[in-house]
C-alpha cells in the first residue's frame, strides 16, 4: 500500500482505548512532535496538551467499532498513521481485522494467530506448559456438579479466559474464594456471565505486590529490541489488587529469560507485558499473564530510558529503532490509589513511614501528573466522581450482584 503522511511532520499516532496508559503514549509521542489523536471512552486522556483531536469510542465489542476506525481514518485522511491499542480487548479486535486495518495504517499490533496466545489464558497457559514454564497449577472441572466434591487446598482463584466484554467478572480480573461455600456461590456466577469453559480455577499463590514482577518489551519478528523487569510493589486494593499503584525497575533476570523463551516461541512482534509472581513457598516465578498491548505504567519506562511508544512508533514506520536500557530503582506511582494502599500497609505493620519516604525519592514518573502536562491531574479527581456517580446509575440487579465480592490479581 502507499502511506500518504501530512506534508507537513511525519506520520501520527491514532490510539484507541484507555485512560491512564493512553495519557502515558500521547506524552511520549507528543513531546517529539508527534501528532496524537485519540478513540476512547474515558476522559482523562482528553484533557491533554499532546491530544490534538478525540473522538468518542463504542468500545471493541460494538458492531461498529471497526467502521468507527474506518470513517475518522478516511474523513480526516489519517492513511500511514499508526494504529495504538491500549486495552486487550482493542487489541484482540484489531489482530483479527489487522489484514483490513492494514489497508489504511501501520498496525503495530500482531496478527490474530499469535495475539491469540497472550489474549486466551487457556492457549497462554497451553503454550507455557509445553515451555517447561511455571504457572499457578490449575484445578479442573468436568462439570458445575463437580464443585460440592472438589478436594483442593484453598483459597483458590477464579479468572476469566477472555476478557470479552464488561461484566462484574471481567472487570475484576479475577475472584477468590476462601471455602468451599464461597467457590459454590462465585462459580455459579461467573460461569453465568462467561460460560463455563471460559472461566479458569487456579490455586491462589501467596503474597501481596511485594511478589508481583513484570517484563515489559518491544519485539520484532520473534526477537527482542528493547526489555526491562520491574516489580509492582504495591496495589490497590492491596491484598487483591486491580491495579498497580507503585512500580518499580528491578534486575531479575530469571524473569527476563521465561519471558522471552514465551515469546520467541510465538515468533512475536510489538510491545508486551508478561506477569509473573514469585511463590515464596518456592521462590519460583509463575506466569500469570501475558499482554500483548501496553501497560498503564510505560510512561516509568521512557522516564528511566527506554522510550516504549517512541521505539513502537518508529519499528511501525520501518525506522532503525536503538533502544537504551533503563536504570533500576526508578519508580512509577499512581499518587491517589498508592497513598490508601500505603496506608494500609502502614496500618498492619508491612510498611513503615522512612520506607515509603524514601520511595518516593526514586519516583520519576506518574499515572496522571506531568509538569508539561497538569492538567489530566488537575482533572483526574472530578472526573473519577463523576464516573463513580454514573456507575452508580447502573440497574440496582447490578450493583446488588457485585456487593461483597473479592477481586483478586
């Protein structure tokens, strides 16, 4: 195909999805003077200086998220623009239509036979089986009856296959449940909204954000560019986190080399974050998940010296790409979710007050705030309230459904 770039700059960047990770690629492309327009339902991204235009997003699942694409690509003559997915579902649906997406962008994101691998949990834990890789062991059912004459050690973990939609599920990540009467009450429930063969039962692996690691990567072809591991410390909700709150770079090299014997054996291309979580029964590290998008703490990583979208961005364009390598000890932090999770460390005694000090010393990047960018921070607040306040709107069935339940990483 022939790429047609504004006369004026090089190609820019159109990223579909997200709130804080989105935020986190506009600044990175934004300061080269890369031109970003954005897709997505969230407002945060929106209010930065380094979006040019936004436009509103149906979400992947909608019968007209591909045509939406489409139609802001040809009205506004975006062809050779650079196609950013930021969540695993905007990435799944653009890996199956990537041959039709083609067309009019750069599509960094891999083809459906090998996103397939880090979409689906049942082929990722297949693949890493076969690799000789260390996952939480999984506990198997026949049927729904089977569940009063499960003999297993609790707790255990209930995840989604897929996450295919918006659910009280899928928005959790995951449930655990303590007993037997808590799994007969959760699975139910999650086979309801998911169906059965798409939910995963796991043996729950000890330990809070302390054990929780992370690579992050850039690949072409099957072979590494640029990498790095990094330790999400702390969570929010601490024990059963939904996100990461303080990240940090480490050296674990062990974590480095399953990682990328994962990928090489998908022959991947573009960006990724694989997690994993040390056992302390046996300080083994077993992987969790792998993501074949970016991950909401990236803006650490071009803070510490490796410049994810940038590098994305140029391999897209077909560009060398040299990629540095980043300093360890530097941290990301989400300031309003890691001050309540500090808190509660600090309540049962795991952390201390000269700790957290003294890691906020090491913060060189952050979830909302940017000098050259406040106001997303500025706006984050009001906007969280006005989110919580139409979620609030939500049917009284829904609400009722989600009370009490434990959303666990």
């Amino acid at each position: 195909m022939s790429f047609i770039a504004d006369p004026r700059s090089m190609p820019g960047a159109l990223i579909v999805g997200g709130a804080h990770v989105s935020l986190a690629i506009a600044r990175s492309l934004g300061r080269r003077g890369i031109r970003v327009w954005l897709m997505a339902n969230h407002p945060l991204p929106r209010y930065s200086r380094y979006v040019e235009r936004s436009f509103d997003w149906p979400g992947a699942d909608h019968p007209d998220a591909l045509s939406s694409i489409v139609d802001v690509v040809t009205d506004h003559k975006l062809n050779g623009w650079v196609l950013i997915a930021t969540g695993d579902q905007d990435m799944a649906m653009i890996a199956r239509h990537r041959a039709m997406l083609a067309a009019h962008l750069r599509v960094p994101t891999a083809d459906w036979q090998t996103i397939r691998w880090a979409y689906d949990k049942h082929l990722t834990y297949e693949r890493a089986e076969a690799l000789g890789i260390d996952t939480p062991r999984d506990i198997r059912l026949r049927g729904i009856d089977e569940l009063a004459r499960l003999d297993c050690r609790f707790p255990v973990v209930l995840k989604p296959a897929t996450r295919n939609g918006e659910d009280e599920f899928t928005l959790a990540k995951a449930w655990r449940a303590d007993d037997l009467a808590a799994l007969l009450e959760l699975y139910p429930r999650a086979a309801a909204l998911v169906g059965a063969d798409a939910v995963i039962m796991q043996e729950w692996i000890p330990g809070a954000g302390e054990t929780q690691f992370s690579y992050a990567g850039l690949w072409n072809d099957g072979v590494p560019v640029a990498s790095l591991v990094a330790r999400r410390t702390r969570q929010h909700p601490i024990d059963f986190g939904r996100s990461s709150s303080f990240v940090e770079i480490v050296e674990r090299p062990e974590v480095r080399e399953i990682a990328e014997r994962f990928l090489a054996s998908i022959n991947y291309s573009g960006v990724t974050e694989i997690e994993f979580k040390q056992d302390p029964r046996d300080g083994r590290y077993r992987l969790l998940d792998v993501n074949g998008r970016f991950w909401t703490w990236c803006g650490l990583a071009d803070a510490a010296g490796i410049d994810f979208p940038y590098l994305l961005y140029r391999q897209a364009l077909g560009l060398p790409v040299v990629a540095g390598q980043a300093t360890p000890g530097m941290a990301w932090m989400h300031v309003t979710r890691d001050i309540l999770a500090a808190a509660l460390e600090m309540q049962r005694g795991t952390t201390g007050v000269g700790g957290y000090l003294s890691g906020l010393t090491r913060v060189r990047s952050f979830a909302s705030f940017a000098a050259d960018d406040p106001l997303p921070a500025v706006a984050e607040i009001p906007s969280a309230v006005v989110k919580r306040i139409a979620g609030s709107l939500r049917p009284f069935a829904w609400r009722k459904a989600t009370r009490g339940l434990r959303p666990a990483d």
